[in-house]
C-alpha cells in the first residue's frame, strides 16, 4: 500500500509539469535522430502519446515519463528537471551523459551539447577504436561538421573526398550528405565533434 500511495504522489507530481517537458522529449528524441515511431517502439509508448506529449496537448503519468526516459538513456530526475528557471550552472555526471554507439560498436560518441541546443548545435566527444567507422546519413540542408582531432589520425569521406586527420588537425565539411569517419589506425583515437545544423551561410 505503501508503494502505492508513493506512485500516486509522483504521478500528480509528474501531471503538473508545464510545457517544458513536451520541448524536453522531443530535443532528446532529435538528439538521438529518432522518429516518432522509433521512439514509440524503444519506449513502449504509443506513437499518439508521445506526439501529444511534445505538443504539451496531455500530461503523462510518471510511469509514462520513465518509459521515455529509459528508451532515451536519461534519468527521470534529469527528464523533469528542464525548466526556464533551472540554474544556469548545470553539472552532469558521467552517468548522465548520453551515448551513441555506431553499428560496429566501436566508435563512442558522448552527447555533451546543452539539450536546449541540439536543433541547431550538437557537440560531442568521439572516442573510436581501431578499425572503428561511423557512417551517418545526411543531415538538413547546408549542415557544416567540424571535428578537431585530439589523439591519433581519423579519416574523413564526404561525397567520395577523403581527409586524412592527425592530432591537433580540424576538418569542416558539408554533413547534409552521407559522411563517414573512419580510424584505419591500429591506435585508438579520440575527437571533438561539433554539429551546426542550420548552416545560413551556406544556404
């Protein structure tokens, strides 16, 4: 009865959040590159809901919130908290830093952009380990890609051109294509990533 009455409280807690939680969701969910239907499928939440939810046309139950949370690798406390009078200092753990893996496993991308950015600026740490290859899709039109080799040599592909990047070296390129970095190297290597999705200077 206890747990009971416990869900109950949060569930009323989690019913008045505002609106910032439907923006929360949805710039995870395009952190991610996740359709609407992708999500639905990972979360077990119904494609509709999920729509309402971004829309802020409902408010979900805590059970609701969690099942998105976990399908978008962030905790629930982290979820709720996005809100326009959060401190502006904000500190994220290791464990609270989300991670993309590529098809191979071997290249790691740690998402460490502000949430509040990522449909315009994404920024990560990329860490791929020999023979590792991250091949992505293009992004919106006129998105330019900027990655700032820390240790090691990538090799970049971008509509058949291919750079070779060694430590200290920067590379930018249109990413509205299909793009590819590699690490052919027997060493691993590591990389700074930044994304600016609404590139006007090249429109």
């Amino acid at each position: 009865m206890a747990v009971k009455e416990r869900g109950n409280t949060l569930e009323t807690g989690a019913q008045v959040i505002t609106g910032q939680l439907g923006k929360t969701i949805q710039r995870l969910r395009k952190a991610y590159n996740l359709s609407l239907s992708d999500l639905a499928e990972q979360s077990g939440v119904a494609k509709s809901i999920i729509s309402q939810i971004e829309r802020n046309e409902t408010n979900p139950t805590l059970a609701t919130v969690w099942r998105l949370s976990q399908a978008l690798d962030m905790t629930v406390e982290r979820v709720l908290a996005s809100s326009d009078d959060a401190p502006f200092v904000e500190k994220l753990s290791r464990a609270d830093t989300p991670i993309l893996l590529s098809e191979d496993g071997l290249v790691r991308l740690s998402i460490i952009g502000w949430i509040k950015t990522v449909e315009w600026l994404q920024y990560y740490d990329m860490d791929a380990a020999p023979g590792g290859e991250l091949d992505s899709d293009g992004h919106q039109r006129g998105s330019v890609e900027c990655l700032t080799v820390l240790k090691g040599t990538l090799e970049v592909e971008v509509g058949g051109v291919i750079e070779t990047v060694k430590e200290g070296e920067t590379v930018r390129y249109r990413c509205d294509r299909r793009h590819v970095i590699r690490n052919r190297t027997d060493a691993p290597a590591r990389a700074f990533m930044v994304c600016l999705l609404k590139a006007a200077v090249l429109e």
